[in-house]
C-alpha cells in the first residue's frame, strides 16, 4: 500500500484546523479503502513528536509528502523556518510539496505581505473563511494530490492528449490583438458573443496578471470557462465594459460583462462617459477582492546588475524600492520593460516609485507581454529589466532564470520600519442592477456561478440572486460590506 506522507504546520494556536484536517484523513482513508484504491494518508503535526522542532523538522526533510501550512494572517519565525526548510527539501529530494490555507482578510498586514511574498516558484496559497470550508477545500485538493500520485491510466491520457488537441483556448489568442487595436469597447459583442441556447454568456475581461492568478490560485482557465468569452486587455479598458452596460443598455441580454483586474477602480474610471445619476438609474458596480500578487522584478545576469545591487538581493531573492528606483535611472544601460500603459501591474509600480519622486515615464520604458520572445527583450545586447510580478512574467524567461542567467526578485518596501513585500490587488467587478425601488440589487446568476467557481463565500448577502445596498449613492460597492439578509 502507498503512502502519503503529509505534515501541518502553522500556529500552535491553530489547533482547531489541525484538528479538522485530521479528522478529514480519517474519512478519506475510509473512502479510499472502500473504493479499493491502494493509498493511504498519513497526516501529522508538531504534537505528534512531543513537540521536539528537531524531530518534526527531520520528518519534513526526510520523509513528508506534502506540507499543508495553515494561517490565519499572521506567521511566526518558527513557521517561517519551516516553509524555507520544505522550500530546501524539495529542490534537494524533489518532495515534499507545499500548500498554504490562508484565513480570508480585507485588509493587507506586514504579515499578509510577507505571505504572499514568500511563495516561490509555483506556490499559492488557498484562502477558507472557516472550519467547514477549510475541510472543503483541503478534501479537494488532497483529492486532486492523491489523484496526481496515482498511476495515470491510458483513458486518462487519451483524455489528456484530446485537451493538448482540441481547437479552443490559447489557440483563439490572436483575436486578443483585434480588440485591443481597435480599443472600441462597444465592438467587444460583435465580434465575440454568441447567442448560445437563448442564455446570455459571460463576457469577461481584464488583465494577464487576474486571468493568470486564477488560473494558478483557483485552477480556471478563463479562455476554456464554459459559455463565456474571455478578452485580454487593460483594466482601464475592460472597466468601460460595465459603462457600455449602462449607456447601451441590453434590452434583451445577451451578455454579462465581469472584469478580473490587478487594480483598484475608482468610481470616476466608470464615469468618464456618462454621469453618476445615469449609472444608478441601472445600478453599481460590485468590488470583490480576490487577494493580492507580489510584485517581482527579472533581471538578467550582467555586470551593471551587480554593480548596483548588493549581493544580498540575490541570495535573498528580493530587492527594496530604493534599489529598483536605482536601476531604473540606468536606462542608457539597462533595457526596461514594463506591461502596458492602464494595467494594473504598471500602475502599481507607478504608485510605489512616485512615492520616491520617480516617475517611469520620464525614462525610456518598453513594452512586454508575457507571450514577447527573447530576442525582443535582449534588444542592442544590452541587460534587462522586466517589471512584472509571481503571476505576471515573460513565459520566455522562466527557464532563462531556472539556468541562472537571469534573476527574478520580490519587490519590497520599508513601511514603518518594518520590511513589506510590495502586493497589488485582484479584484472582480460586476453591474449588480437594480431591482425594484428599494434598494435591492439583482445579480445574475451565470455571474453568482462564476464567482462561487472561484471559491469565494457569497454567505447570507445573497439571497434568491439579490443583495442590497448599504448606501443608495454609491458607484462601487465593497461585496464585503454589503448588508446580510
């Protein structure tokens, strides 16, 4: 019989998770037998060694399948030395592989940033909102881990091989530059929406870094989603989307528009074609965060590099504000590149480097995507510098930085003395549209599916598809702060 080995870190204090992770293992090993499938889960925490550290640390190292670190915003220097050792072992001995449960928050603490800005590689973290949900999803994933430990057999990979095959997805890419050069929103529909079986679809749009984030943190493809378009291009651009609701209004819907950005609207990026009084006559605009990004510079291996920075950016993986604002003013040396202008990634770096008085149009900044090639950024020989972030990079370079020839490093900044890891947001924004003369808002249900497909708890603010305003003048509305029923 196979074994899985899996071990719970994270705050002593977390007893209660641990506990339900546990117990969990005991009906999925029962499940597993009856099935006949011939595995089994063996999970752990510190209190199975007597609490030695040295003892659970050497399971870790030596014998742990899967670290399943539990937080609840806030991490201590003990966790901390735990994931880096899981980090060491598995580039070691190829195991054990890591997950993070990540308590839901609103607002971002030094320690949230340094969360998000310790996963490396392909790590990502699985936000729970409680006990039962977090047995939700721990049960999904370790049903997807013990699935990716088993053999694969051959329908399975004729099942694979037809998905590499199949005619949709990234393929229809090229429509993406269509959109984008023409830049008339109102176009969008024409050109993608299908009417399929009388039920509207969904139009989604918005940014690499949202699409790749969901696709890393909640495994959905949004160019694969079922009945729905997915169309790439900047946030500014895909907010107009929601405006174009409400100055053409669909008598009869044949769309949805959602919006995945990596920034933050404000209520004027609605209402730079029409009015506030206009807006509401429809309805507003629902924020839903989703959680943060890191931001994370790549930079090739070169000798103005290392002239500038301290060895200890290397070593440690990261680089301060101070120091990107440094590499920036070298752009006679250095070949920078940035996403386009609008984007979420972009405008996060704008906000930290004004901050310092440095403002990147004042220096020469190309432009890159994650589909550019290596000859395109190694223009005139010279070094470069991508500012991107873990869910947003040159899909080129990720061997390039794997061989050592180039360097990926986590932005940071100093934030009352205190050292943080540079985030933007991800973000969902919808029309909720009115209802009735009250205040009650009606939320159609292709998006609640959506939205509850991502993992996100819509709990007693949404009831039969309608939600209420928790203020009648308001263009954005916080999800999070609507009001319960």
């Amino acid at each position: 019989m196979k074994q899985i080995n899996i071990f719970i870190a994270g705050a002593k204090a977390l007893g209660l998770y641990r506990d339900t992770i546990k117990a969990l293992s005991v009906d999925m090993n029962n499940s597993l037998a009856k099935s006949g499938r011939d595995i089994k889960l063996e999970i752990l925490s510190y209190e199975n060694f007597g609490n030695n550290q040295d003892l659970y640390d050497g399971y870790i190292s030596n014998k742990a399948d899967l670290v399943i670190f539990v937080l609840d915003g806030r991490i201590g220097e003990t966790t901390k030395q735990e994931y880096v050792l899981a980090v060491n072992s598995k580039m070691k001995f190829a195991r054990p592989d890591r997950v993070v449960f990540l308590k839901s928050y609103k607002d971002i603490t030094t320690d949230i940033a340094f969360i998000n800005g310790m996963l490396v590689n392909d790590d990502y973290y699985i936000e729970f909102a409680d006990e039962n949900d977090l047995r939700v999803k721990v049960q999904t994933y370790l049903t997807h881990f013990i699935d990716s430990h088993s053999t694969i057999n051959e329908n399975q990979q004729e099942c694979i091989i037809d998905k590499g095959n199949s005619s949709g997805g990234r393929r229809c890419r090229w429509w993406v530059f269509v959109v984008v050069a023409m830049m008339l929103i109102t176009a969008v529909a024409s050109l993608f929406i299908v009417h399929r079986n009388n039920k509207p679809v969904l139009l989604i749009a918005g940014g690499g870094s949202a699409r790749n984030y969901i696709e890393r943190y909640n495994g959905i493809t949004l160019e694969e989603y079922p009945m729905s378009y997915y169309v790439h291009m900047p946030s500014g651009n895909a907010w107009l989307l929601l405006t174009e609701e409400v100055i053409s209004p669909q008598q009869s819907p044949k769309y949805f528009p959602i919006c995945v950005s990596a920034s933050s609207a404000t209520e004027e990026d609605f209402l730079k074609i029409t009015t506030k009084e206009n807006f509401l006559k429809l309805g507003s605009v629902v924020e839903l965060r989703l959680g943060y990004d890191t931001l994370a510079v790549c930079l090739k291996r070169s000798p103005v590099i290392f002239e500038t920075l301290d060895s200890r950016c290397f070593a440690n993986g990261e680089i301060s504000a101070q120091e990107l604002s440094q590499l920036i003013a070298k752009d006679d040396e250095i070949n920078i590149f940035s996403t386009s202008p609008g984007s979420g990634t972009r405008g996060s770096y704008e906000r930290l480097l004004s901050a310092m008085d440095v403002n990147i149009d004042d220096y020469r900044i190309n432009q890159f995507s994650e589909y550019s090639d290596l000859p395109a950024i190694n223009l005139n020989g010279m070094p470069y510098m991508l500012l991107g972030s873990k869910c947003y990079v040159m899909s080129d370079l990720k061997r390039v930085v794997e061989a050592k020839d180039a360097f990926e490093l986590k932005v940071y900044d100093i934030v009352d003395g205190q050292k943080q890891f540079v985030c933007k947001p991800m973000n969902l924004y919808f029309m909720a549209y009115k209802y009735d003369v009250t205040n009650t808002l009606m939320i159609p249900q292709q998006i609640l599916n959506f939205v509850e497909s991502l993992g996100c708890d819509l709990g007693s603010r949404v009831k039969d598809g309608k939600v209420k305003r928790y203020t009648t003048d308001s263009v954005i509305l916080d999800f999070s702060k609507l009001p319960e029923w």
